[in-house]
C-alpha cells in the first residue's frame, strides 16, 4: 500500500467515524456554560473535523505522485507534481513524499 492510500484510507475511516458521531453530538449537553469549553467542543465536533479531513483531501489532490521518473542530481525519482516546477531553469525538483503529504501522514498518525 503507497503512502497515499494509507492516507486516504485513514481520512476515509476518520469521516466515517466522524460522519456517524453527528447526530449523537448535536444533541449532547453540556454541563457548564464556560466559553471556553464550548470552544473546545467546537473545536472537536464532528463538524470540525469533517472539515479539517476536507483540508487534507485538498492537500492530497494537489500534492500527488508524478506518473514518471525524472533524472535528478541524485539520480531517477518520482516527484510531486505540485511541489517541482519542471519547466523552470533551473529545474526544481521536489521527490515524493513531499512535506506536505508526509505532514498530513504525520497528522493522521501514519509514518511515511
């Protein structure tokens, strides 16, 4: 399984969990009226994190695996197709994973 997959499929399980947990947190109550823990529980809602696991889904989709090998100084890589401006002089080259896909590996406690 590439890195990728192991992140989608994570990403995938974290919705699902927090998909389900709606209907049981929108009717939760709360004990005490301090804004500061209705900021902490908006800050862990379902909600929040659906929207944290569309961020990384948009990091996925921009940072991605190139298809083909490129000739680098140190020899033949795959790069991230984002991060690496192959059509510049000099060439930039970024190889995969990049660090962003191996920050939201990391976030998602997946070691690349």
């Amino acid at each position: 399984m590439t890195l990728r997959e192991r992140i989608e499929a994570e990403l995938d399980r974290k919705q699902a969990i927090a998909e389900a947990a709606i209907w049981s947190y929108e009717r939760r109550s709360l004990t005490t009226t301090t804004s500061d823990l209705a900021k902490f529980w908006d800050m862990v809602s379902p909600a929040a994190v659906l929207a944290g696991l569309a961020e990384d889904r948009d990091i996925l989709k921009r940072h991605r695996q190139s298809a083909d090998v490129v000739m680098t100084p140190l020899g033949l890589h795959t790069v991230c197709v984002y991060c690496s401006d192959l059509d510049s002089d000099p060439v930039r080259v970024v190889g995969w994973p990049c660090w962003d896909a191996i920050s939201v590996a990391r976030r998602h406690g997946i070691t690349p």
